[in-house]
C-alpha cells in the first residue's frame, strides 16, 4: 500500500524528486542500532561513521541521507520507525523544501496541526 499520493516534481533543485523517494515507509530498512559508515557519495566532509545510539549523532547521519541521499541511500540507511520517531527534530534540521516533500508522499510525518 502506497502511504501518499505521488508528488509531481521537486519543488527545490535543494529537494529530492519524487521519483528518488520510496513509495512506502516500511522500505526504510536501514539499521537500528551499532555504527554506520556512510559513502562518500553522502558524507565528502567531516564525520562518516555515526553510532546510532548517540542520538545526535543518530540525527546528524538521517540529516546527512536525507539532503544527500537518493532512494538506495533511503532504503539502505534510514529506518522507519527511527524517521517516524525523530522527524519532530528533524524536520526542523532540513530545508523547506526536502521536510516538504517527505511530508507531502508520508502524511505520518507531517505535524499533528497540520495532518
């Protein structure tokens, strides 16, 4: 079952296109606990390797898949239940533009005001 209704074009050259998103949540198969090492595709500066039970460092790699990433990205790094759990802070850690086109093909992200 597909979560949202398709988005028709990125509204950002800063934002992913529609078609990079995975159709559903439950795709976001990513790890849940331990150290990750991002690509450089994703991480070309600074830290790459994130322990996912610090939760900064949690947060900072999903920022980092979320403005870098492309749908294996999505589907390799980010969890769901992590994404749903956490989007209340991160979503105020991404621009306008990636935080709207999440929320608009997974209404279970957007703000309980605004669902």
């Amino acid at each position: 079952m597909v979560e949202g209704t398709p988005v028709a074009v990125a509204s950002s050259r800063w934002a992913p296109a529609a078609d990079q998103l995975p159709h559903d949540l439950v795709e976001l198969t990513g790890p849940v606990h331990g150290a990750v090492t991002l690509p450089l595709h994703l991480a070309w500066s600074g830290l790459r390797t994130f322990d996912l039970g610090d939760e900064k460092l949690l947060l900072g790699m999903y920022r980092i898949v979320l403005l870098n990433g492309h749908r294996e990205d999505y589907t390799r790094y980010l969890d769901a239940n992590l994404l749903v759990d956490h989007w209340p802070v991160l979503r105020k850690m991404l621009g306008r533009s990636v935080r709207g086109v999440w929320e608009e093909r997974f209404p279970r992200l957007r703000p309980a005001a605004a669902a």
